[in-house]
C-alpha cells in the first residue's frame, strides 16, 4: 500500500510541475525570482536566466516579453541602447523608401 501511495504521489507531482511549465515563467534575475503567467499555453521558455542576456538573445523571445509587459514586469525588460534606437529608425526608414519607390512605379 505504501508504495501505492508513493506511486501515486509521484504522478501527482509530475502532473502539477507540467502543469505549472505549461502556464508560468519562472524568471531569475540578479537579485530575485518571479513568476509571470504566460500568454499561451507552451512549454517554451518555463525557466528563464535573464542576468546575461544581449538585446539579440531577448529579440529571440518575443512571447515572453510580451508576458512581462501584461505583468507589469516592465523593469525586467532591457532599455534600448542609442545606437540600436538609429538603426532601427534607419531600416524603417530604408523600408519605407523602398515602399514610396515602388509606388511611384
């Protein structure tokens, strides 16, 4: 009986800790951890170390920037460097000339 119940209380753990991959993220940061619900339900990004990431790493993951932001976690997020905010603007504007040419043709 006692191993029964081990069993059981096995499948039950597992069943709650897949549960809890399939709705959280569990975010560690420098000096804290946080739980921020997802936005779908996906096993992707369940434990995320964010103390070394670089600004292409967070362009990678999208869905879960857009689950800190729905979380109020907005501090978490990386500020955009000046340089990054230039060449930004200019492929937009790249684009965009790229577009008004191909119109006037």
């Amino acid at each position: 009986m006692r191993r029964l119940f081990a069993m059981f209380f096995g499948f039950g753990l597992g069943l709650a800790a897949m549960f809890m991959a399939f709705q959280v993220h569990v975010v560690k940061t420098d000096t804290d951890w946080h739980f921020v619900r997802k936005q779908e339900t996906q096993l992707a990004d369940f434990y995320v170390d964010i103390r070394k990431w670089d600004h292409e790493e967070w362009s990678r993951h999208p869905d879960f920037q857009k689950a800190l932001v729905e979380a109020g976690k907005t501090e978490l997020l990386p500020t955009p460097e000046p340089e990054e905010l230039l060449n930004e603007a200019m492929r937009h504007w790249d684009t965009a000339k790229r577009v008004l040419e191909a119109v006037r043709k």
